[in-house]
C-alpha cells in the first residue's frame, strides 16, 4: 500500500511542477502555434461573420451588374454627349427591372425610383453651374 500512495504523491508533485513526461511548457508553446496556424485568413473569418453563402452573393452580384454597365456605358464621352445629364436614368431602369426582389422590397425601390429622379433631373437642368 505504501508503495501505491508513494506513487500518487510522485504524480502530484510532477503535475505541479511540470516535470512528468518531459517539459510540459515545451508542448503548450508548440500546441499554441498549431491552433495560431490554423485561424483561418481574413477573407474566411469575414466571410463568415457577415454569413454570406454562395447563392446570396450570385445573387447580390445580378443585381448590380446591369446598373454597373450602364454607368460604364454612360462614362464613354459620345454617350455622355448624347444624353447629358438624364443618362444616369439608364442605371435607375436597370434597377427597376430587378424583380427578383421580395414584393414588397421591390415595390419600394421601385416606387423611389420613378419618385427621386423628377427631383434630380430638374435639378441638374436647372443648375446654374
């Protein structure tokens, strides 16, 4: 019996030093730099975070590519000179065309479009500068 409470006391006192089965601060370091190494880049962790799949950025990116055309379209200078400045109204149409929206979200863009844009043409034909 002596025998088997030495050998617990030995397991204590080793588990307090850290001398059992090598150095132990040795390991944590090297187990510490194997989890450093697995964080994921940046670009995952924010991936993650905003909880973005793969259909909801295909998704996000039809819809912004035709006003991004239209606006490209609309920087060349004979397109610009043609259409002054009622040419961004092209980028609005795209948007209203959109009607992969929800109903109610696709009612309210559209009813801000045919609204704002009265507001900003009259006010770029009326602009003294």
């Amino acid at each position: 019996m002596d025998t088997g409470k030495a050998h617990r006391d030995s397991d204590i006192d080793a588990s307090f030093t850290g001398t059992q089965g090598g150095d132990n601060h040795e390991e944590k370091t090297r187990v510490d730099t194997k989890t450093e190494a697995k964080r994921p880049a940046l670009p995952q962790r924010l991936w993650k975070k905003l909880g973005l799949n793969m259909g909801m950025v295909i998704l996000m990116s039809k819809g912004a590519l035709p006003p991004v055309i239209a606006l490209a379209i609309y920087q060349s200078t004979p397109v610009a000179d043609l259409y002054s400045t009622i040419g961004y109204l092209a980028a609005i149409m795209s948007i209203l065309s959109f009607a992969i929206l929800p109903r109610a979200k696709f009612l309210q863009t559209m009813l801000l479009d045919i609204v704002r844009p009265p507001f900003g043409i009259a006010r770029a034909q009326f602009d003294d500068s």
